[in-house]
C-alpha cells in the first residue's frame, strides 16, 4: 500500500514490514517505522522521530498496516503458507 510518499512494504533485507519514505519516482529514500511480531501480535517500531517528520501519512498507512497485520496473525497467510501479496517471491 502506498499514500502519498508512504509506502507500507516487506523488506527481504530486514525479514519484516516496514514503513518507507519514497521519493515521487517511487524510490525509497528511508525507512520510517518498522513492524516486529510477537507473541500476541504485531508492534510498530519508529526509527528515531522520522515518523512525526514525513506527516499525517504516516500515520494513515501505519493504521492499516497495524490493522492488517494484526487482522492476519496466525493465520496461514502470517505463517507463510499463503502467498503474501506484500512480499516478492
């Protein structure tokens, strides 16, 4: 998903989603927020004040995130045994 310059992406370097700031071509230019799962579900985790400073984007793309996130932990579609439409295979 993306907003605005806020994209809501799988990174295959971190093994987890994300939060990116991208450029108008679609480049990322940074990561904003980082998504670690846990036990009882997913936590979003801020890379310093990068969040407050790309504006009310972030905070819309985070929202859905955590709701989707949170919507398909431990599902199949979490555990891996479903194609994920966010991630690159």
């Amino acid at each position: 998903m993306r907003l605005g310059g806020i994209k809501f992406c799988w990174s295959e370097t971190n093994k987890k989603y994300q939060l990116v700031k991208c450029n108008q071509d679609g480049v990322t230019e940074f990561v904003v927020a980082f998504f670690d799962r846990h036990k009882e579900g997913y936590d979003m985790r801020t890379v310093g004040s990068r969040f407050f400073e790309v504006g009310v984007d972030a905070c819309r793309v985070a929202s859905f995130a955590i709701e989707f996130l949170n919507k398909s932990f431990g599902s199949d579609f979490d555990d891996g045994l479903l194609d994920n439409p966010l991630r690159k295979n």
